[in-house]
C-alpha cells in the first residue's frame, strides 16, 4: 500500500480501491500524471487521475457509479466514497486538430505507449498500488534536477498541442525550474502556432502562472521567449518597464488578483486600453473592474498632482478620485505603491512631493470621508425636486453629484437642513 502524504487521506484510499477493483479483474492500472509528481515534489495533491489497460466498456461494467465523461478519448469518471476520478484507458493520439485536439485515438496495452504521449517527463510518470514507479523517460531525475523536458521531440509535442509552450512556462515558473535547452528551443521555434489556442484557456495558463509563488520568472520567460507576441490577443513584450515588477511577488494571498494591475502598469497600459485586452482574454467583468480599478486612479492622481497647489487642494482630488473609482480601487492603487520604485514616473521635484504627500495622507483622506455614494446623503432626489419644484432631468444628476462631493470633502455637513440649504443656493445660482 502506498503511503500518500500530500494527498487527503479519505481520497487516496478511495482511489487505491478503484486500482485494487481493476487490478483484480485482471487489468493493470495506476496513478499517473501530476498526482505522481505533486506527490515526489511534495506539493499538495488535488486529484488522482487514473490510466488503465481496461477499456472504457470494461471500466463501466466494473463500477455501478460512474459517468462516460469522454468515451471517445477513453475516459470514465469513477465515483467512490463521493471522490471523482478520471479513469482513462492505455491509449496513443494522432492527427492533432488545430495544434490542440488529437483527432485520432488508439488504445493500446502498454502503460509505456501512454505515458509517451505525455507533454512533458515529470508528468510521464505512473505508480501501481505498490507504490513501484514507471518512468521511462527520466521525469523523477528531471524532479531531483529542477527541469522541465519534453517527452522526446519538442518541437512535436508543442506542434502537437500548441498550449503545451505556456504550460512548460507555468511549470517552470510555479516548480521554479528551468527549462531544458531543447524543449525552450522547440517552444522558439513553434512559438506561432500559439495563434491556434483560444484565449481561455490561454488565461487559465496565465492566471496559474501569475498565482504562483515565482510569477517574475515566468514572465521573463514569456518576454524572452516573446510567445505572448503569437497568442489571438497579442502582448507586445517590448512595452514593458520590467523595473516596475520587482516587487510583484510581494502581492500575495488575497491581493493576488493585484498582480496584473501592476503589470498592466509597467506596461504601459490606461485603463481603457487594459479593459480592451482583459476582455480579449476573457476574464470576467468583476476581474477587470479590480484589476483596471488602479489604472483608472493612477490616471486621475497622476494628472491632479501637476495641478494642485497645496495639501487641500490634493486632498478635494484624492476625495473625489475616491468617489470617482471606488473605496476598494482607491485602496488597491495605495497597496501597489508601496511595491513599486519610488521614482518610475517622470516630472518635476515639485510634482514628485506632491505625488509623496498623497501616498502618504491618502489613507486618513479616505476615513475622513463621511460618504462614499449619493444613496448615503440624507437628501433624495425626490425631495429635491419639491424643494425646487422643477422636472427632473440631467440638471438633477449633476446636483446630487455635486452634493456628493461637497459633502466628502467636508464643506458641507451630511444633514438634511444643510443639504437643503445648499440645494436653494444652487437652485438661486442657476436662475441668476
């Protein structure tokens, strides 16, 4: 019996049933892929995938509770102790479709067929219920030395499986491995058929990639290499001020959604542009708000510090960029500042101390804020039309708005007289 330790202990007994089921029907079968190798780099182990000698058929007729995920590929989903595990038959692939979906299946009786046309050797590794390793292209060395290999020729498995070349960089990058010398020549050279691969899932590789511990590292890799150039939504690798991403690591944890702000940043991008690319690369709408949220501010403080001219004039704009872009986008923008270099941006002395000053009264501006939204003053607009007695229209809009804003800066108190007050003299100033 093997003993997992990366892995839940309820789990890897009921997947070491599913084996001991196959096995004692006369099939060979084994965990293979990255539950071998998370388990050798002891990292935690999510899911035990499964290959087998058994064909699909033979799989459902030996388990009542399973689901024909993907017969035509040889794949069975086996339910077990309320654990899911793909189970897939011993299998070969050729005639790949549009460098990603092979066309053509076989299955055969060797685990070695199977494991060689695997992506890379420290996923070509398979274990029986014993715990004794197949490895016939070297992955447990490639673990032990830190590399990431193609099983055999690189330039065909990336030609075969085009996502493969992000997936090698996600992997050296997470692993924090290098890349063997003829697997990154293959990816160079097979760089354009990234093209092929649709932008989701090139973002899923990417979301991993900037999630884990080294991201700097696979983003050199991804400028190096210059693959993001080839992918439908294309990166220029050139546009980036790669001094602004030294402290990228540092947005961890729940902040880590941050870290594409901050190289949307050294790369140059506003906040429309970044939207654009983000919804190219299909990240949802409450991802894109949170990462071009910091943009947005980033635009508006770096044009108010050029033009006010002491520390309240700094304050009104910091409180209405606030109310402009969000408490939280505001507060992204004061977290990234203090993981970036402190003089990236161009202008004068003056400007860069006014640029100090906000960083450093920002925070005390924002709680002395006492709203952040028109729904908090203590005036509606209903009662600001019988207090004018008018129609309602833009004109209404704009008064709530400049109410908004006279009251979190302080020149108003947020009180239902005061508000009135404001509300006749404005109304006064319109008719003169």
């Amino acid at each position: 019996m093997v003993q997992w330790t990366q892995a839940d202990g309820v789990m890897a007994k009921q997947s070491e049933d599913v084996l001991h089921r196959l096995n004692e029907h006369g099939f060979e079968a084994y965990w293979v892929g990255g539950c071998v190798r998370d388990e050798i780099l002891g990292r935690a182990v999510d899911d035990m995938d499964i290959t087998t000698s058994a064909s699909p058929e033979q799989v459902m007729a030996l388990f009542d509770d399973c689901i024909p995920t993907g017969l035509q590929h040889g794949t069975v989903t086996v339910r077990s102790g309320g654990y899911y595990f793909e189970v897939t038959t011993f299998r070969t692939e050729s005639e790949y479709r549009d460098n990603r979906r092979p066309a053509a299946v076989q299955f055969v009786q060797d685990i070695k067929e199977d494991l060689e046309r695997r992506d890379f050797t420290m996923n070509a590794l398979a274990m029986d219920v014993n715990g004794a390793i197949v490895d016939p292209f070297g992955g447990q060395k490639d673990i032990k030395q830190g590399l990431v290999r193609c099983v055999g020729l690189a330039v065909e498995r990336f030609g075969e499986d085009a996502l493969r070349m992000l997936r090698c960089v996600r992997f050296a990058s997470v692993f924090d491995f290098r890349i063997a010398h003829h697997t990154w020549r293959g990816l160079v050279n097979q760089r354009k058929l990234l093209q092929h691969i649709a932008m989701e899932r090139v973002r899923t590789e990417m979301v991993k990639m900037m999630a884990g511990p080294h991201p700097l590292k696979g983003l050199e890799l991804l400028f190096r290499s210059q693959a993001l150039e080839y992918v439908k939504a294309p990166v220029d690798s050139s546009r980036f001020n790669k001094e602004l991403l030294v402290g990228l690591q540092r947005l961890s944890g729940e902040h880590v959604l941050l870290r594409w702000s901050c190289v949307l940043l050294a790369g140059g991008y506003n906040r429309e542009e970044a939207d654009k690319l983000l919804r190219q690369w299909t990240f949802s709408n409450e991802q894109r708000v949170r990462i071009t949220g910091i943009l947005q501010v980033e635009q508006l403080v770096t044009d108010f510090v050029v033009q006010c001219e002491n520390e309240r004039m700094l304050r009104e704009s910091w409180i209405v960029t606030v109310l402009t872009c969000g408490a939280q986008a505001a507060n992204d923008w004061l977290l990234l500042q203090e993981q970036l270099p402190k003089r990236w941006r161009e202008g004068s002395e003056q400007t860069h101390d006014r640029l100090v000053k906000v960083q450093t009264h920002a925070a005390g501006w924002s709680q002395s804020m006492p709203v952040h939204e028109i729904k908090e003053l203590e005036i509606t607009g209903e009662q600001v039309l019988q207090l004018v007695e008018r129609k309602g229209g833009p004109w209404l809009g704009q008064l709530m708005k400049h109410l908004l804003r006279e009251t979190a800066i302080g020149n108003i108190m947020n009180q239902h007289e005061a508000l009135r007050a404001e509300v006749k003299r404005e109304a006064a100033n319109d008719q003169a």
